[in-house]
C-alpha cells in the first residue's frame, strides 16, 4: 500500500523560506520505511537556491522537472514549486539519473538509467516513472519506446520537462540538481494498482479524416497519400513556413493495433519532411484536427468525469495529471481555466499532482484491455495510484 502527502509554495526567491514552507505541509513523522518524492518547479527555483533547498530538506531521493505551470490540491500558478510524497512499508522506490542526452544516444542513456535504477531496486519494478528533456531533436517516444523494450513492457509514466516555448529554459532534475538534457526515473516495486486515463483531440475538433502515411522514416513524415507533407499542407489551406499554424494543427495517429488513434503535434518543419512528436509508420492513417478554447476544457472535462466516477467508485491513494503544455497556451488569457477546472472538480478529495508536460507517456488499452506505453502530445492524461 502507498500513502501519499503533497505540499505546494510559491516562494520563489528565498531557499530557506521556501523550505520551511514544504516542510511545514509534510508530516515528516508519519513517512513509513520507504519514501520517495516528486518536484515540478517553476524555471527560476533552480537559479535561485529554491529547489536545491527542498530537496536537501527531504530526507529520501527526489525527481522531477520544470513545467509551465502546475500544483496540488492544496493550491496551482506558474511560478511555484510542488512536492508529492510516496510511502510505504511494502512498496519499495529507486531512482537514477541518465548521463548527457544526444539525438545519437538517447535509447543507450535511457536504458543504462533504467538498469542501474533495477539494480537498486533489487528487482523488476511494478511501474516506470520517467522525466525526459523537452527538445526540437528527439522525440520523447525515444524514452518511453527504450524504457518498454528494456522492462519487458512494464507500464511507464511520465512526462518531458517544459517552460513554454522556450526549451533550452526547461529542466530535469534528481535531488536538487537540474540538468538541461537528462533523463530522471522513478522505479517502483510491490503491489501498486494503477489506472490510466488519456483525452486528446475531441471528435468534433476532428476535420480532415481518410488520409494515409505513404512514406516517412520514424519520426519524420515525408508523404502523405502520395504527396509530400508540404503539398498535403498547402492543398489544405496551411502555409508550411507558418510555424504557429502547423503547431496548432496536431494530427491523430491510428496504428491500428486496437489502440484508439494517439495525438502528436508537428514541431520542425525540414526540408525532408515534418518531424512529428511520435512514430509515424507508413500504412498508418492520420487525421488533422484544430484545437481551440473549447475543445481543451472539454476534453479536461471529459477526463476529469472519468477520473471522477472512478474515485467515486474505487478510491485512491494519490492522483498525477499530466496534460500537455501546449493546451494550457492555447487557452490564451484565460490560461488558469484548466487547472482550475481540476481543482474545483477533485477538490481535496485526494492527494494530487498537476504538472504540465512537453510530452506525455501514459499507457493506453489495446482492444483486448491489455496495456500499451505510448507516447502523447495535445492530451490531457493521469495516473491514479492505490
């Protein structure tokens, strides 16, 4: 069994203020043999002496990232710093911290982290908690696609470090040390019961549907039924060299493995293709789809009904929500709606994580229920843990 505390500040400049403030919400006394914690701040906290602080004041390993904005039950901003704390008497943690990630070594980096993370551990773990670097090179489905093969399928979650539109800013950390290009993972062992939820694009927000990867090569899509990507784009009205239209322009993947279709935003545009945010295998079929205001909060809405009837129903020790950066900027001024529309729908009904992500990792059902990791873009996804 997992308990869990969390604890919330947004005392951005004064490390020792800020520490006393974390551990003013955490009942040091009632942590059980094994404990772990996991940190989302805001980009400053690590410059400031904040982050190495907190994580100094807690008495067990920690990990995490910088994310654009994010919180707990207890309170959301964007410049803050949050801590959820996982303990157990039966559940065991581990983690590690890869060395400098390159486009040429990222599967190998990731992989080395996750054996010395076993290791550790002593065993097999139950479940993969994973913090990989946001980057306009590598696809954060390198890191969930390493972690699947080397576990043998093992669920992984997780989420890339992220500030906005700036990714050099964004971090990952272990113990209060932040590194631009690392991968940080969390290992946990025993009986944990989780489920999973993913949102992405609503179908009405779906507009041009029938249309097939003819050719690409992994993570660049070069064709699309026939023509390259830059002929498909401006036959439908998209001016490739207008970066903010393609980013705002996610397409939904379909694998047909008995997967529903998964959501990926196009990043780069090169002068072989468009570098997508996940495998774009020829034969699988695409679909674009706009996204606006309403389609965001109603595809929170949607998610938070399912997680809702789902603690009503089975409770649980703690919840970590992930949605998509990238959803909480195109909710322009009102870019606190989604976070606020968690809060008031969970309340403190549970412990909590929100933290926005540059790139989701959560797993999906195929048509026989049985799980599949999977990388996201543009989607609202969770975790409940009991």
């Amino acid at each position: 069994m997992i308990k869990a505390q969390t604890a919330f500040t947004t005392e951005l400049d004064d490390p020792k203020a800020a520490a006393a403030d974390i551990l003013s919400q955490i009942d040091l006394g009632a942590l059980l043999k094994n404990n772990v914690g996991i940190i989302t701040f805001y980009q400053d906290m690590h410059e400031t002496g904040v982050l190495d602080a907190v994580a100094d004041a807690l008495p067990f390993d920690t990990v995490g990232c910088t994310v654009l904005a994010g919180g707990t039950e207890r309170g959301f901003a964007f410049e803050q710093l949050s801590v959820a704390v996982l303990s157990s008497d039966d559940v065991s943690f581990s983690t590690a911290a890869s060395g400098e990630i390159t486009p040429d070594n990222a599967e190998e980096m990731t992989r080395a982290c996750y054996r010395e993370a076993r290791d550790a551990l002593g065993g097999e773990p139950s479940l993969i908690f994973v913090f990989g670097p946001i980057t306009s090179e590598i696809s954060g489905n390198r890191y969930t696609l390493a972690l699947d093969e080397e576990s043998g399928g093992v669920p992984v979650f997780g989420m890339l470090s992220n500030t906005g539109i700036i990714y050099e800013d964004a971090r990952v950390a272990r113990d209060g040390k932040a590194r631009r290009r690392m991968v940080t993972l969390l290992l946990i062992r025993g009986d944990v019961k989780t489920r999973f939820y993913s949102k992405a694009i609503s179908d009405s927000n779906i507009t041009r549907r029938g249309s097939f990867v003819t050719e690409s090569d992994d993570y660049l899509l070069k064709k699309i039924n026939g023509v390259t990507v830059r002929e498909y784009l401006l036959d439908i009205g998209i001016a490739t060299g207008d970066t903010g239209a393609i980013a705002s322009l996610p397409i939904l993947v379909d694998y047909k493995d008995g997967t529903k279709p998964t959501a990926y935003s196009m990043y780069a545009n090169t002068d072989k293709g468009m570098l997508v945010g996940g495998l774009v295998p020829v034969g699988a079929e695409i679909a674009f789809a706009d996204v606006d205001y309403d389609s965001v909060m109603g595809t929170a809405e949607n998610a938070l009904g399912m997680i809702s009837e789902d603690l009503d129903k089975d409770g649980a020790s703690v919840l970590f929500i992930t949605p998509c950066f990238s959803r909480c900027l195109t909710l322009g001024i009102r870019s606190e709606d989604e976070m606020k529309m968690t809060a008031e729908t969970l309340g403190r009904r549970l412990p909590y994580l929100f933290m926005y992500s540059g790139g989701e990792t959560c797993p999906v059902p195929d048509s026989d229920g049985r799980l599949v990791n999977r990388f996201h873009n543009m989607t609202y996804t969770a975790m409940a843990i009991s």
